[in-house]
C-alpha cells in the first residue's frame, strides 16, 4: 500500500484508525479491457491493481472468546490504562501481538455496532488478560452478556487477523465517516 502524499506519519495521527482508512481508499478499479486498452494505446506496463485492507494476507490466524464489562475479573481499563472500548478493545498475548498494534479482522466487518452503525473490522490490541496465550484473541464487546449477542457466532472460531499499524494514547471509539464508503 503506497501512503498518499498528503499522509501525516502515523505516529502524529490524532485517529491512527481512520488515518488507516483514510491512507487505503482507493479510486474506482479499471476494467481489465480498460487497462489493456490503456496499455496498449501508451506501450506503457498495465496498471497494477492496488491492494485493499480487507484482502491482505493474514498475520495471525487466531482463535476468538468474547469478554464484557461486567464480568468476572473485568474491570474498566485495558492494560494500557486506557478504558475498553466496546467493540474496539482486543485482548491478546503480547508475546505473539504486540500491544498497541492495530488490527483488521475481517469477520466483524458489518456486524452491529453500539451505535448502531456497522463494524468497520478495526480493533485495537490494548488488553491482555491471563487466559489469552498464543493464538487466541479476546474481543471486548460490551457492558453486560447483553453485548455479546451480535458477535456470539464469532465465540471460538478461528479469525483472520492482520496487522495495519499502531497507534499513540488510548483507542477511540469512532473512527470517522471514511468508513461509510468501504
């Protein structure tokens, strides 16, 4: 993926979720025939196709539980000292992911999110929590078992994860209107 010229780095980005997005849209896709014709006219190399997010090849592919506020042993706070994020927060081993990693988890691309609009598939990785060694991964849904309902079919199945950058402070919750257009 080749950062727009107008790109900030990463690391000064106020929202590193919706920089992400922003940085990865791409403009509408030639036609095969559009690009040979193309080509062809200018004896100039065909146009390669620029990568979408969503269809990187995984880092990880890693097994999913869910966790809520409310629960046993879960208090507000990652261990970042940041407060969870419902829908945001991942939960990981540090030694395998490291904390402060944005990820992209395809399989939550569209499911509901607490304010009602659709998940854009971008969770940040500021959590550990004692059962989560390895391959594993521990989504934070919500407060109460109530918040769990959208994600429950995603409950220990094996996810396709990737990593997408990092970010700075803690996670926000939203993550701008570039998504609406994905």
């Amino acid at each position: 993926m080749t950062p727009h010229a107008n790109a900030q780095p990463r690391d000064s980005v106020a929202d590193p979720i919706g920089q992400l997005i922003q940085d990865s849209i791409q403009t509408p896709a030639e036609t095969p025939q559009d690009a040979v014709a193309a080509a062809t006219a200018s004896e100039a190399a065909p146009v390669k196709p620029r990568l979408r997010l969503r269809d990187l090849a995984p880092d990880w592919m890693l097994k999913a539980t869910l966790y809520h506020g409310g629960a046993k042993g879960v208090g507000g706070r990652d261990s970042l000292g940041c407060a969870t994020v419902p829908m945001r927060t991942a939960a990981t081993d540090r030694n395998l992911v490291p904390r402060r990693t944005i990820l992209f988890i395809k399989e939550t691309v569209g499911m509901p999110m607490p304010d009602g609009g659709e998940h854009d598939g971008y969770w940040y990785a500021s959590d550990v929590g004692g059962a989560v060694k390895g391959n594993r991964i521990d989504l934070f849904t919500g407060h109460g078992s109530g918040s769990m309902r959208h994600m429950m079919k995603l409950n220990m199945k094996t996810l396709t994860v990737s990593r997408v950058g990092t970010f700075e402070g803690c996670p926000k919750a939203k993550v701008g209107a570039e998504i609406a257009s994905r």
